[in-house]
C-alpha cells in the first residue's frame, strides 16, 4: 500500500498536467455543437485508460458514447456464479461522466472555462469539479496500483458516460444491455460534495427532480400597450400572479399533494444534520445574499436536501432589448425544477403541479405545460458494511473523521443502478459547496483531487476487507 | 377644390409607389444599427418634400434629424405681428414621424416587415400605419394643392421627426429653438386611430407613460439548484410575488397614490364611449383571446384610453434556451410602462411605484430601479372651433358622422407642442384597431390613406372658414 501512496505523491505534477488536458475539451452535452468535442473527449479518456493499463473501450450509443475501462483480468458475476466461487474478488462498478454544463454566462468567467487556470491549491476551468476532477482522481488511484505491481483486492469496470448533464439517456439502455457484465457489490460515485476540506463526506441520499415548462398565451400577437393597455389580461402578469401563489411566505410550496409522500426526517438524521460545518452566516457569504430563505422548520442545510422544492431556473416573455418597448407580450414562459426528496414519485408530484396549474390558471389567458425529465430521489441506509468501507477509507485519506450527509443534487442514474443493477451506490463526493458546479468560475481543490485518489486506492483495500 | 379632390383621385396608383419607397426604410430608431437607415430616410423625405414643391429642410439634432417643409412663402406669426397683419394666412403645423417600431419577432411576419406587400386594399410593413402612412396623406393633400395652382388658405409647416419611438427626446430643444418659426394657430396630427372606416374619429385625449426597468439581484451567480434549491430566495420567484401584488382580482393596481389624480368621466364622455362601435365580442375577436380582463366598473374602450395601467412589456430571468438549466438566477428582471391619464403626474406616479416596490420587497433580494422617460396625458375640449372645423372636415371626406374619442395611446410631443408653443393639437387618427401598431404584420387601409389625403385637404379649408 505504501508503494500505491508513494506512487500518488510523486506524480502529481504529472497527473495535474493530463486533467488540464481532460479539462480542454470542450465537451458540453447539451449543445449539439459540441458533439466533435464529446467524441474527442472521449477518445482521449480511451487512450488514457489504456495508458494506465486498464482494458478499455469506447460504446457507441445513441447520443455520445460511454467509456468502460476495466482492471485487467476482472470479471462480473452473477450471483450464482458468485456463490459458486468464493476465490473470486469483488467486482465494484467507479461512475462519472466526462461531459460539462454549458459554461455560459461566458462574461462572468474571469478566464476562458476550457482554458484551466491554476491559482494556488485551486483549478479553475468548467468540469473540473463536475466531473472530470473527480473522476480522474479514481483513475489516478487504480494507474498507482497498475503502474507499482500492486495487487488490487477488487475488480473494477470504470463507466464514465458523455450525457449525464442531458439526463443520461442512453445509459439506462447501456445497463440492460449489460447487466451480466457490469453485474457488481457496488457502485462508486464521486459526482457530489463534501462541506469542506476537513469534512470529508459519504452521501447516503440524493434528491430527484422532475422539470416542467410553463406558458400562458393571452393575445394572438404581441399588442401596442397605448391602444390595447386596460382591457385585455397581461400574459406575464397573469404569469407572475399564478406562480406567486405556489411559493407561501413560510417557503412552504402550496401545491396540493406536493408534499404527500415526503419522508420525514429522523431525529438520527436531524443529529448528523447538526454536525454539518456550514453555517448560515457562512452559506449566506458564499452565494452573496442579504438574507438566506427557506421553508420554516428546518436549518438551511436540512432545506437544501431533505426538502423538495419548486424552483424556477427561467423566465421569458416579451422584449428584452435595450430600451423599452410599449407591449402587451402575447405569451409568457417560466421554466421549472423540482428538486423531489426519498418517497415523493416524480409522476405523482408531475400530476399534482399540472392539475393545480390548471385549476388555478384564470380564463383570461392558455395554459400550456411540458413535463419533462423526472428522476427518483435516492436513500441507503449508511450503516452497512459498503458504507462503513468507505468512511474508513475517508478518515484515513483525509485525516479527519468523515460525516454522513444527504445530498441536495440528483443524480438520476443512481436508481437505474439500482433497478437494472440491483447496485447501491457509495457516494463519495470530493466537490466543495463554493466550487461553482454549473455556474461561471467552477473549480476544483488540488486538496480534494490528491486526497480523492488516496481514498480511492484505500477504499478498495477497505472494500474488500 | 374640386381640382384637387380630382388630382388626388388620378394619382392614388403613383402614390401608392412612393408611398412603398417611404416604407422600404428599416428606419427603427430604437435600434443602434439603423442609425443610417433613419438618415437615408429622411433625406429620401426631404427629396420628396422640394418635389412636392415644399420649401425643405433637413435639420441635424443629437439623434436622428428632423425634416421640415413649409408651404411656399409661409411665414409664422408671433401673437404681436399676427394682431398687425389681420390678412396674413393662418399657420398650421403638420406633425408626423418617419420611424417606426422594432420589428421584432420577425419571425411572426407573413412577408419582411421593410418589403411592403399589398393584399386588396391592405398595405403590410413595418411603419405603414405607424406613422408613415398617415403622414403621407397630408403630404400628398398639399401636393394636390400645389401641383393644382389651387391656392391654399393656411400656410403649413411640415415637421417630420425621426424620435417618436424612442421619446422624442430632439425634439423639444428643435420646438424651443424655433420657437418663433413654427408658432402657430394648432398642430394637426394623424399618429392615432379611428374604430372603423365608417367611424372617423377626432382624438381629443391621450395618455401619457411612465416607464420603469425593475431588476431583482439574488446571489452573486447563478446557484446549482440541487446544491443550494431550498434555502435561498429564487429571484424569478421573488419578481412573481413582487409584481402579483400590483394588480389585485379586479384589475385595479394596488400601488398606494397610483391613482391619486385621475380625474373622472365626466357622464358626457362616457356618454361618446357609448357611441363608439367596438364591443368586447369584437374586440376579443381581433386581439385573439378567450377572454378580456380589465378594471371593474368600466368598459372595454374605457378601460383602454381613460384608465392608467400597469403593463409589463418584458420579462428576464436566468435560463432561456432549449431544454433546461437547473440554476437558481442570479436575478430576474421586467420591463414596465404605466399608462397615465389626465390630471395624473409621471413624478408623481413614479415616486409611488418607487416607495411601494421599496415598501414590499422582500429582504432577501436586492431592489434596483430604473424609471425611465415619463409624458402626462393630454385633454382639450373637443368643442371649439378648430375642433369643429376638423369634425367638418372628417364628415366631408368620410360621408359619415365622425366621433369624438379618447385614444389610448401616447404622443409625449402634444405636450411640449402646447408648453412651448401654446398650440393645442387635432388628432386626426387614420389608423384602425387592427392595423397591428407596434406588432408584426402592421398594415394601413388603402381606403384611410386615400380618405385621410381627402380630409387634409378638406381641413385647410374648414380651418381658415
């Protein structure tokens, strides 16, 4: 093991100079412009893995391809085979995803977002914490056994997928089709957070999301406000008017049956809740608030990921150009996420906003509505042996005794493994709350990314006991 | 004058031509880039004007130039030399404008909006009937008389703006340097509508705007909404519930002192309303909703040109593309203009607008302000003898009964004409309901065009008795 550690410390120049290269690529999933940029991407995360030794190849799929590298010689096993074969190492399943959220606003970036820029102990460049950072460091971890002789005590398939930031879509196909060989104990997932460099962090839940698009059509076309302005209803005031009523002023979302199926927290939840290091003075300063706001009863970080939420990401209607212009706008849109929390079913959270926007829409003015994307939130219970693993493997990578947290972001694919896999996933974030995920200037701790590796080269000796 | 009624019968199809050269010119003041078009406009109506046989001149301001044209030999008159020389012909003042509206979302247009399309007796561009097309009419009146020999009996002063749609902010400085050059007994100006062909109409009220741009600023960036949803005021969210509040479910707004000044109908003027010929059945019609939505205890018409509003024009917030983007915006932001009707004062309505948005917004969100050009409404008696004159005029050139009517529009300039000229304004309104001002396909009536020149050409003649 100290060979593996040996290994990590004295290449990290090395390894810092191939994640600027993993960073360049443009490799935003959501802008079909982009689509070359995913591919290259892709084909350089191919010919690293092979590099590092591990048997790897790139899937086709209907959107962009998914990169699975394997630990030489490492097999799945179906659970029959397994009870026949004791001898046999464990086979765990290491998850990420080499595409990026579009990195627009570009003005706000105080450098290009595919040019990494390193200042101190800090990475800036879109991706790097989300999630090419924190992938790469389980990469870097299994090259240090590879490249010193070490023997693994686990077989791994890395699957790193170019669509997680577009919902994923072609990797639930890419599960069923293999099951048998992607059959593993677990899953690890290094795509969420820890509160700060000395609180390392094993999520045991993930909120899910449902996303709906609203728009209110009142006139046929935009109308002249002097000739028109009195009479007829205002597509975004109506707007506004139906979506202030969603919100209570005790952040409580009013939809009936919105909160229906919410599991309440526990009182062992509330308590490791409590141990959390961020404050609300100290959350309140990151986002640069007046004045943080949430749903009365429960602490910011409990409203953050335990509670669901109505979110609007969008608003458009009418102009929005220098100036003024004197209009009616004839439609208004809002676009929407709901961050849903374990229990609560996409579908039936999808059917409560629908009939409640129906019902509360006036006459004066068309409602249309798109749902679309919904995922499930994910709960594990944290005291299994998978977990405690992993949180031996934290307290010794970081030094410090790691915390047990819910996560507030969703990762939908996480339930897929679970239903086409039967797998829980370990989620071991390596992310900080002010890394800017999906904002300008994201950013990635070369703490976090150097002590990632370490619990990954631990975490498989802990693993496999 | 029956030479003239005869010319400008013959000509109507070479009119027509010029009249689309006229429309042919992107001139949007609005709009930065078409800062050359204005100018090419505008010496392209200068051009035309000396053809004419006006004595022309294009005069430079800060923004786009003004044209000026004046019958020859006109003179103006102070109120001394006038009193001196009982013989002099009145001097009458013809205001119109050459710009016109954004002609955005073009993709809403059925053909360009500056390639002018002729369908029946219906002329569609950008500008036709708002304002070129009106103030064409008078110009080839005036061509009748000129081109005739037909001795005019007011001298007239052609003053032909490109400002109207971003303010008019040249032209008040143009009126008080020229003061003693365009003072006159009135100013004509067709930049209105009547409610149908069969309805010629006589404005003898507008009201006047007040325009405001409120931002929302919520955390210093755009916010992951999985990492942070729930604990912090979504500024799209905080915009809804701030703008829901100005309008309760009667369609008054709530805005304390917003409608401190308005004075009544009088039962007279209400009375007028009555006669007009728009029902709400029609008007539902021609904008195109299931319902219309106004103040209650007033009609349609009512609510449309003798009441204030509250409008949003625009709204902006976070992320507007295809697809979605789970962010928390940063901020949100609306365009608005208030209507104002007479008696109301823009001071005074902005500093009620101001202190209300300060009063109720909420402490997690930053409030900013800007309000922008503001115009009081204008009111004359529709019962003196210039008034009456143009009622002759209309009734002759329509062959039916004119109405007197409020227009629910602004023309911020009938303002300054009465402050630093002291001449009250005709609004001799040629545009129909739906001839689309300020949206796409904006059309003009041939049939207004032609009876529009036939009025002007009647009015000179009614106004000198």
């Amino acid at each position: 093991m100290q060979l593996v550690l040996d290994y990590l410390k004295q290449n990290q120049p090395r390894f810092l100079a191939e994640f600027c290269d993993y960073l360049r690529f443009p490799s935003v999933s959501a802008q079909p412009q982009h689509k070359k940029d995913l591919h290259a991407c892709a084909e350089w995360l191919v010919a690293h893995c092979r590099q590092i030794g591990l048997e790897t190849k790139l899937c086709a799929t209907n959107g962009h391809p998914i990169v699975v590298a394997k630990t030489p010689g490492s097999k799945a096993e179906s659970g029959k085979r397994k009870a026949e074969n004791k001898l046999r190492k464990p086979h765990y399943l290491v998850y990420g995803h080499y595409d990026v959220q579009p990195p627009e606003p570009l003005e706000l970036w105080s450098s290009p977002p595919f040019e990494p820029r390193i200042v101190g102990k800090i990475i800036y460049a879109r991706g790097s914490t989300d999630n090419k950072g924190q992938n790469f460091a389980h990469l870097k971890a299994v090259e240090a056994y590879l490249k010193t002789g070490t023997p693994l005590p686990c077989d791994l398939t890395f699957v790193i997928e170019g669509e997680e930031e577009v919902g994923s879509e072609s990797l639930s196909d890419f599960l069923k089709t293999n099951r048998r060989e992607l059959a593993c104990e677990a899953v690890v997932i290094s795509d969420t957070g820890m509160p700060s460099p000395k609180h390392p962090a094993l999520g045991y839940s993930l909120r899910g999301i449902i996303a709906f698009e609203i728009t209110l059509h009142g006139p046929a076309r935009d109308l002249h406000s002097g000739g028109f302005g009195g009479a007829v209803d205002n597509p975004a005031m109506a707007l506004s008017q139906l979506l202030a009523q969603l919100r209570d002023k005790n952040g409580r979302i009013t939809i009936p049956g919105f909160y229906d199926d919410v599991a309440p927290l526990s009182a062992y939840e509330r308590k490791e809740y409590a141990r959390l290091p961020v404050t609300d003075a100290s959350l309140q300063k990151m986002i640069g608030v007046k004045k943080l706001f949430g749903e009365r009863g429960f602490t910011s970080s409990e409203q953050r990921s335990a509670r669901p939420t109505f979110e609007i990401n969008g608003l458009t209607s009418g102009y929005q150009g220098e100036g003024s212009k004197t209009i009616i706008p004839s439609w208004a849109r809002a676009k929407i996420t709901c961050r849903l929390v374990p229990n609560q079913k996409p579908e039936h959270v999808r059917k409560a906003v629908v009939a409640h926007l129906k019902k509360i829409c006036p006459p004066t003015v068309r409602l249309e509505i798109e749902a679309g994307h919904g995922a499930e939130a994910y709960l594990v219970s944290p005291t299994g042996p998978q977990a405690q693993a992993a949180l031996r493997a934290l307290e010794k990578a970081f030094g410090c005794k790691p915390i047990l947290m819910r996560e507030g972001g969703s990762i939908p694919i996480v339930n897929q493994f679970k239903k086409i896999l039967g797998a829980d996933s370990l989620l071991l974030g390596l992310g900080l709350p002010d890394d800017n995920a999906h904002s300008p200037n994201e950013k990635f701790h070369l703490d976090c990314f150097e002590k990632g590796q370490r619990m990954s080269a631990y975490l498989w000796q802990e693993l496999a006991g």
